[in-house]
C-alpha cells in the first residue's frame, strides 16, 4: 500500500465518539454476514460497547494481516476512501 493512502487511512482512525466506534463494528458485522447482531452499551458508551453477531468471522489464513498496520481488502487507492 502507497505510503500516502497509509497516511490517509491513519488520519481517519481517530475515534471521535463512542457512536464512530458502534458504526465500524457494525460495519464489521454486515461485512462478516451477520443476520443478527446485538449492542450492547453502558455510561453511553464510555463505559462499555459490546457487538455481538453472527457472521462467519475471519478466515484462519487472514489472522496475520489482521495485525499488519491498515491491512484492509477493501481499499487499494486514496479514490476508493471516498467511496
């Protein structure tokens, strides 16, 4: 990945709220095929955020990527940010 993009992706991992947080989990769950997914959220979230789904996780031969600093399938230039 094009050290830019990196930087770019970098910028826009800052949590700005416990509801950016919820959103990107539910992402996550949509993206896993998830067909039931339940939050659980304390103190507004500050406290606790807990997703809980049943999509088809991650895939044994992914873990190692999932480590890697922006390891992403989904994104391959700075265009595909605005998508």
């Amino acid at each position: 990945m094009p050290v830019q993009l990196v930087n770019q992706i970098a910028a826009g991992e800052v949590v700005e709220r416990p509801a950016s947080v919820v959103k990107e989990l539910l992402e996550n769950a949509l993206d896993a095929g998830a067909t039931k997914i339940s939050i659980d959220i304390e103190q507004g979230g500050t406290k606790l955020i807990r997703i809980t789904d049943n999509g088809h996780g991650i895939h044994k031969d992914d873990l190692l990527l999932s480590l890697s600093p922006h390891a992403t399938s989904k994104i391959h230039s700075i265009d595909d940010l605005e998508k």
